[in-house]
C-alpha cells in the first residue's frame, strides 16, 4: 500500500536525479488505489469544515499534483532517452526502469525518430524526392488548356514565366512552347 509520504518521495528522488529512478512495477496502480481510497474517505466525512476533512481533502490534491508532476518530469527523461537512443542505443539498465505504459511510449517514440531520420536520409541521397513542379518559360502564346485535373491552366504569353506540374510542363518541352528554367 502506497503512501503521502511514499508518493512524495518517489516524486522528491525523480526530480532531483538525473537518471531515470525505478518505480514499483505496480506503483501505478497502487497509486490509484491510494486515491480512490482518499477520495472515499474524504466523501463519508459527514462535516465537510472540519478539521480532518480539508486536511484530507488538502493532502488528496497535493498527492494529484505531486504524481502529475513524477509523470511530466519521468515523460520529459523518457523523451530524453529516446532521443539518445535513436542516436546511439540505449542501455538495458535505463530501459529497465521503465514502467510498462513508460515502455511503450518510449519505443513508440524511437521508431517515429528512426523514422524521420530514414525519411531525412532518403531525401538527402534524392531517393524520395518528389518532385511536383517545374518552372518553365513560354516559348510561344499558349492558350488557356485543362490539366490532368480538368483545371483550365494559362493562358500564357510568350516570355512568360509559370510554375507549372511535372507532366504538364513535359507535354509543353516535347511540344517545344516552353522551356525549363528550373525543377521545384
């Protein structure tokens, strides 16, 4: 059974150590308990200004504070660890400390970091670069056309610089009315 005291301190060692600290694997739900138990009492109390009943009421909500800030500051490490894990690994000894749910938001987030970092490397080395656009310069007039869309597109005049889709603007190079200036 969970404690005031025991909550506190857990919260107490989590702020002021670096490292990750290790929880009771069921300290969630003990916790839980703790505050079903407290909110029960504190509903049974018949005189709601009495002395007991709005210190326990008082000590209730300090304990709701004190576990949302264990929660901010273990999910603010647990980022921490995923960050330095998706860089470098991660030793099985911070793993350990995890509580499940802590678990599974930690590799959740490494796989989203491992990911974005795949998706940077691909298009870095132009694997996955698309390419949507290009800019061309008209060549002739060219009346008003559909694209592939069935949007009307022009018209344009000679000289005219457009940003304009890929297969559109390689119709209008192979037609030789425009030429590309640059792709987008």
């Amino acid at each position: 059974m969970i404690t005031y005291n025991d909550l506190y301190e857990a919260l107490r060692k989590e702020k002021y150590s670096e490292i990750l600290q290790i929880l009771p694997k069921k300290f969630v739900e003990d916790v839980a308990l703790y505050f079903q138990e407290k909110k029960t009492f504190s509903e049974k109390e018949q005189d709601l200004f009495s002395d007991i009943a709005v210190k326990n009421k008082k000590k209730l909500e300090n304990a709701v504070a004190n576990f949302k800030e264990l929660l901010r500051i273990r999910k603010r490490k647990i980022l921490n660890l995923a960050f330095v894990a998706s860089e470098v690994g991660i030793s099985k000894k911070d793993f350990e400390n995890l509580l499940s749910f802590e678990k599974d938001l930690f590799e959740g987030i490494v796989k989203e970091l491992e990911k974005a970092e795949k998706g940077l490397s691909d298009t870095m080395q132009g694997q996955n670069f698309d390419q949507k656009n290009k800019l061309v310069r008209f060549l002739e007039n060219v009346p008003e056309f559909l694209n592939f869309e069935g949007e009307g597109i022009g018209p344009f005049e000679k000289g005219e610089v457009a940003n304009i889709e890929n297969e559109v603007a390689d119709i209008l190079v192979k037609d030789k009315k425009v030429e590309v200036i640059e792709d987008d």
